[in-house]
C-alpha cells in the first residue's frame, strides 16, 4: 500500500514537474512573441469614408515587428474623434495619413465655397456643420437633377443672418457626433439658435464651377438637401 502511494506521489510529482516546465516554456515563447510584434490600431469592422472614429471602433492587433511603420497607430486615442478620409478596412492598420482631426476642413482637393444666396432654392433645415448633403438642381423649366453623380458633400458650418454657427447651444450637435450618440444628434437639430442664412460646403474646383455655371445666369438654383448618413453610422 505503502509502495503504490510513493508511485502515486512520484508519478504526480513528475506530471506537475512537467506542467510545470511546459508552463515555463510556453511563457517564454509569448514573451519572445511579443518582443517580435507590435499592438497597432485597427477598426473592428469596415468604416465608410467621412465616418468619424470613436474608441469603441478600435481595437488592437499584433503585426510582425519588420512588418510595423512609423505612420502606423499604437494608442487607441490617436485615432478616436478623428474622421475617416478614406474607407478603413477591417482589421487593416490605421495609418496616420488615412485619419482626419480637421473634418470640417477641405481635403488637398477641395476649397471652402459659401453659396450665393441668389444660387439657393431651398436648404434643409436640419442641416449642421460636418453634415453631409445632396446637391440638387432645379431649373426654371421645370428640369431637375441631382448633382455630381450622386456624390455627397461636406458641409463646413452653417450661418446664421447674425453670422453665428447654427446648432443647440445646449447639446452641440458636432459634440454628440463625437460621442456617437444618435439620439442627441436628432434632438439638437431640433432646437437651433437661429434660421439658416448661409452655407460653406467643400467642393472641388470642378464642382463650384458647375453649380456656378449653372446658376449664375439666373436659370436655376440649387436645392440642398440633408442626407442621413450625417447620423447613421455603419
């Protein structure tokens, strides 16, 4: 009896001995992973273009160390409440370059046009600053088209007469975007601090000389029209 309980103990010594070794071993090879890889920045699903970032987007994933560049993310915060200039694969790595802190700013191909009142049929309401709206024309025949292909543009701030930014002054509707919260972004459209006197929107070079050429004869005027892809995230 004596004999069976010492293999007993012998053999769980030696079984815990092993796991024991194998432990250690399977430590050493995570630490020497580790040292050989990178936690980077990348989205947990697709994000469309236009779409600003927030934490709960992102996660980490470890890249090869030869495989890491300088223009990749490490820090979740780099790249939350920044906008998307580009889509942003899943799980691909944020790069600096495809992120923008500045969103209601024009990209390298675009400038800041505010639109003659004269060009202007009708402006939605609801439209704030870093919306993004859809273009229409209408003509004096009775012709009416939307513009530039289906394209959505950007709006760079909403004017009131008094030539104040039109939002809530009590929940600031670019403020609930960066929060990601939705509901906040429909209820702060509907209390404005004023009606809507002016609009800048980001168009190319192309796009504000084909709303000109078509406006500025007196012809036609431009509808724009809120999109709802300003709240709805993907």
């Amino acid at each position: 009896m004596n004999r069976r309980r010492s293999l007993l103990i012998s053999a769980a010594a030696a079984l815990l001995a092993g796991l024991l070794v194998y432990g250690v071993y399977v430590l050493q090879v995570s630490q020497v992973e580790l040292q050989m890889t990178v936690q980077v920045v990348v989205p947990k699903d697709f994000i469309r273009a236009g779409v600003l970032i927030r934490e709960d987007m992102l996660e980490h994933k470890a890249v090869p160390l030869g495989a890491y560049t300088e223009d990749m993310m490490t820090q979740l915060s780099d790249a939350a409440g920044r906008e998307a200039a580009i889509p942003l694969g899943a799980k691909e790595p944020i790069l600096a370059w495809k992120v923008n802190r500045y969103h209601l700013l024009p990209n390298a191909e675009e400038a800041t046009f505010q639109i003659p009142k004269e060009y202007v049929l009708s402006i939605s309401n609801g439209i704030r600053a870093g919306d993004q709206v859809r273009l229409y024309v209408s003509g004096l025949d009775g012709s009416s088209r939307r513009l530039f292909d289906g394209q959505e543009v950007r709006v760079a701030s909403v004017k009131s007469s008094s030539n104040v930014e039109i939002d809530n002054p009590k929940s600031s509707n670019l403020l609930s975007k960066v929060e990601g919260d939705e509901e906040k972004m429909y209820a702060s459209r509907l209390e404005a601090n004023g009606a809507i006197d002016a609009v800048n929107l980001n168009l190319t070079e192309a796009q504000w000389l084909q709303i000109d050429a078509l406006c500025n004869t007196k012809k036609a005027k431009l509808v724009i029209a809120f999109s709802s892809t300003s709240i709805l995230q993907p």
